[in-house]
C-alpha cells in the first residue's frame, strides 16, 4: 500500500508500544524504514517485545516509563534524545479504561484512567513539544483516542475514559492551531472495535459480548489491526505534511449507527421487508 521507506529516516516514539495497538503499529513503522522506541511501565514485556520486533529487521529502544509521573516522561525523552539523536513522531497510544456503572467508581478510580489518559498524553505532548520548539524542530504528534470521543457523544459505562479521551482531543485540536506555525502537527486516530488483550480483559463481559460487537457493527466485524496501523502510518508521513488537527475515526461506521433512527432496520429479513412495502403501499391507497 505505501512506498517501502515511507518513514525512512524518522524515528518515532509510541508510548504503549509493547502490546495491543501500539505493538501493530510499531511493527508496521518499522517495516517502513522507521526507528522505534517503546514507553510502557513493565520492562519485561518492552524488552521481549524489542527483542521480537528486532528479530524481523531495524531497531528498537525499549524505554519503560510510566506517563503519569512528569520526572520519568522526561527521563524517557533524555534516553530517546541520547540514542537516537533526534525524534520525529511521539504517538501517544497509553491509556487505562473498564468498564463499570459510574456510581461504583472511588476517586481513585477515577483518578487512575484520568491520570494515564489524560494528564499522561499532556505530559508527554509537553516535554516532547518544549524539546521540538527549543531545538526548532519539526514534529508529528499522533493521539489515539476512541469513537465515543471522536462522534462528542461520549459513552455510558466508561466515563472517565470518555471524559479523558475528549480531553485528549481538545488538547490535539488546540494545539494544531498554536503549535502549527513550529512545524508540529498534531493528529488523532479514534478507534473503534479492534479487539485486544488489554481491551478484551476490561471491556468485554463475555465471548458472546464480543461476537456482538461485531455482529452490530455495519460492515459485520471488528477492525483488523493492520487497517488501523497503515492508517497510523499514513498520518505520520510527510504525505499527510498538510493535516494538522484532524481526527481520523476508523470504526466501520459504528458511531454513526446511533444517529439513524431506522439504523436497526437492518435486522429485517427480505420477507419482512415485502411484508413493509405492502402495507406501506396498502396505506397509500
Ligand atoms: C471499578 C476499579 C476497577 C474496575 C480498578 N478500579 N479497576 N474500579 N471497576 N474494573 C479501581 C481500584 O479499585 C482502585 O480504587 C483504583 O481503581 C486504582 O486501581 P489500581 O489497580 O491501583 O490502578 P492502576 O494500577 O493504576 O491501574 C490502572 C487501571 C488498569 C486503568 C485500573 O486497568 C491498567 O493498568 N490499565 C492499563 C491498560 C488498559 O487499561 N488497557 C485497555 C485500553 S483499551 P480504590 O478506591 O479501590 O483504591 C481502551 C479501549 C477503549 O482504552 C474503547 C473501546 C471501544
Ligand atoms: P493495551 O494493549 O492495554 O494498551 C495500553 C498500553 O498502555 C499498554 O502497553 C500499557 O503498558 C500502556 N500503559 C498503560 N498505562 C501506562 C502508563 N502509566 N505509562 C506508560 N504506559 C502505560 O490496549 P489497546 O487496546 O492496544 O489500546 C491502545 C490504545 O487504543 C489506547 O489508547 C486505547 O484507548 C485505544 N483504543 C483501543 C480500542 C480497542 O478496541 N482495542 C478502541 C478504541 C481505542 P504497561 O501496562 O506495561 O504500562
């Protein structure tokens, strides 16, 4: 789909890296020439994933972090910086999120998907963007949010991940604006269903609940990470050099079946759908 060395030269830095979404899109920029360096809290899992992803071909720095904690983002960048001599891309793809009724929530628990969503994203867009300005640099800030953020309308059940993933796009959609006129661009993915360890272990109640996701979805599936990835990869590369602030929502148009009220008219069966067409046509006369 793309030039084999669409991202030759950059070298990008996903927080999240080691697993999920981040894992695919890593492997993908790789095979697109890029350098790598993944952030998450568990080294073990950074370095099985940077020994696994080596193995195919180019490097990657594991570097655990933790985002949330302000002294540790920026130590990540010192790392990234003295290896790399440079940065390109930071993606921010970290978050936290279950699923459960609001009013069971403590504050704590609230505080624990905000502070990785929300204030960790901010983190790292900070210390990362004060380095690019500084140094007068160029960037691309790729922000992974979700449908619920990307359609405004949130979602019941998990609410604080809503709460801090339209914060995330505020903070994109803002800062395209004053930080544009550096040369660094900021753009959001908003996923859909693109089923996950990480996902499934804290979103999904059930097998049965999963098959559902994918059974209500228009196009009758979930997302293949692969799509999401060459998404990721096209809004990184100097061919999107003029989107700036934009949110890319890649869902197989779930969002938008809640705003048609006859969306669920897609359960009907030919016969009822004979059975509609008489009677609306017996109606006529
Ligand atoms: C209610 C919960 C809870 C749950 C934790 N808590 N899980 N409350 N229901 N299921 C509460 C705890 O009781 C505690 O409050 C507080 O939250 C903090 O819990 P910790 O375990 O200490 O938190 P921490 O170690 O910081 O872990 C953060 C986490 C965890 C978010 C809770 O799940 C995590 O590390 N997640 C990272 C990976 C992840 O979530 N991946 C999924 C991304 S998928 P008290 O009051 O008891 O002390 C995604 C998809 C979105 O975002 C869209 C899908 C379509
Ligand atoms: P995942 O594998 O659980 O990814 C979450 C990653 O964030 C993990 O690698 C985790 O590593 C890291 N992380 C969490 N807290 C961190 C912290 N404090 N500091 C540093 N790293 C931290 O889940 P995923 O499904 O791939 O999700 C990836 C992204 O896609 C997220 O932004 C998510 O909201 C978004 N998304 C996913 C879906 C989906 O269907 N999968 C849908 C919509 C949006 P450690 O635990 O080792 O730190």
């Amino acid at each position: 789909m793309f030039q084999p060395d669409l991202l030759k030269g950059k070298v990008v830095l996903i927080t999240g890296g080691g697993t999920g979404l981040g894992r695919a899109m890593s492997e993908r920029f790789l095979e697109l020439g890029a350098r790598l360096a993944i952030a998450g809290r568990r080294e073990d899992v950074l370095r099985a994933a940077a020994i696994e992803m080596e193995a195919l071909g180019g490097e990657v720095l594991p570097v655990p972090t933790d985002v949330r904690d302000p002294d540790r983002v920026a130590a990540m960048a010192d790392i990234v910086w003295k290896h790399f001599g440079q940065l390109d891309v930071l993606v921010n793809n970290a978050a936290g999120n279950f699923a459960s009724p609001t009013e069971r929530l403590s504050h704590r628990a609230v505080d624990a998907v905000l502070n990785i969503v929300l204030h960790g994203t901010f983190y790292c867009t900070l210390e990362i963007g004060k380095r690019w300005i500084a140094g007068g640099s160029k960037g691309v800030m790729l922000n992974i949010v979700t449908n619920y953020a990307s359609s405004g309308a949130g979602s019941a059940y998990v609410v604080p991940s809503a709460a801090a993933k339209a914060g995330v796009l505020a903070l994109t959609r803002s800062l395209a604006v004053e930080w544009g006129h550096y040369g660094i661009r900021q753009v959001a993915i908003a996923p859909g269903p693109f089923p996950t360890p990480g996902a499934r272990e804290r979103l999904v109640p059930s097998a049965s609940a999963g098959d559902a996701v994918a059974e209500l979805n228009p196009m009758g599936r979930v997302g293949q990470h692969a799509e999401l990835a060459n998404l990721a990869s096209y809004l990184i590369s100097d061919g999107a050099g003029y989107v700036n602030g934009e949110v890319v929502t890649i869902d197989g148009g779930e969002w938008l079946e809640g705003a048609g009220e006859f969306s669920h008219l897609r359960s009907l069966t030919p016969e009822q759908w004979d059975a509609m067409a008489r009677q609306a046509r017996a109606a006529k006369g």
